[in-house]
C-alpha cells in the first residue's frame, strides 16, 4: 500500500481516471520494448482468448465504444497484428482475429505483462490488488444509467 498520506477525490470519477492513467503508464512503460501499448495488449490477449469478434464484440467485452475500439484496431490491422475478414458464420459480419504476427508480438510482451503485474502487486500489495480487480468488477456491473424522471447534477459539481 502507498505510504504517502492520501486526499482522496471527492469526484468518483475524476479518481477512477487518474488511477487508471497512473496504472496504465505503468503498463505502457512495461510493454514499450515490444512495441504495445496497454490497451492493443489487451485487444489482442482478448481476441486470443475469445477467437474471432467483431468489432462491437469486442467493445463490449472490453467496456469500450464501438468508435473507440475502431480507432484502437486501425493500427494494429495496419501493422498487420489483426485481420479483419467476412465472418464465415455470418457474410453480414466483419469478425476480428489475431494474425501470427499478432500472436508472436503479443507473447514477446506477455513477460513484461508479468513483470508489470508482479511490481504492481510488490507495490500496491497482492491482497489489496485482488481486492481492488473485484471492487472495480463489482463497479462495471453496476447500471448507471439515468433514469428518464432524473436530471444530471448542474454543472460544475463535484468536480
């Protein structure tokens, strides 16, 4: 656990997203000699895992917009990491899938995931590391949605 004395912030999102930069600069260091970043890692450890997804597949399995994921595949189709092709299930559908490149660029990071996980882990401690992965998994079952009889907060609230 951090030995710092902390304030947090009174805005819960404001404090998901700082940590969440703080732990994927983190990652991103780890992950630069193999040339990824965290989240194309992540895409492509998804896609082997899952097999073939399309686009919003895939969004959806990683808590993302569909636009954002497509500005996320663009380059790693370009660097030739993932193919996009006709689902051969549905012609309608454009599945997504990891290309051998793919495969072998995301295993020469796969130790330095590892690596970035283990000091995570050092630092933060294991328990409250696994506590913090099921508070966060409790978070994204949670249904935010407004609902239509309620109005946001006015502006410049909690912030």
């Amino acid at each position: 656990m951090p030995q710092a004395a902390v304030t947090p912030d009174l805005c819960n999102c404001l404090a998901i997203r700082k940590a969440a930069r703080h732990v994927t600069q983190h990652y991103d260091r780890a992950l630069a000699p193999a040339g990824l970043r965290t989240t194309q890692y992540s895409i492509l450890v998804r896609l082997m895992r899952s097999g073939p997804r399309t686009i919003n597949e895939l969004a959806d399995d990683l808590a993302m917009d569909r636009t954002t994921m497509g500005r996320n595949i663009r380059p790693l189709e370009r660097d030739g990491l993932v193919a996009i092709a006709t689902d051969a299930h549905d012609r309608r559908r454009r599945a997504l899938s990891v290309t051998e490149e793919g495969r072998q660029r995301c295993a020469a990071a796969a130790e330095r995931w590892r690596e970035a996980q283990a000091r995570f882990d050092e630092i933060y401690g294991a328990e409250q590391a696994l506590a913090l992965r099921t508070t966060l998994a409790g978070v994204l079952a949670c249904d935010f949605q407004m609902k239509p009889d309620r109005q946001m907060a006015s502006e410049g609230e909690a912030v």
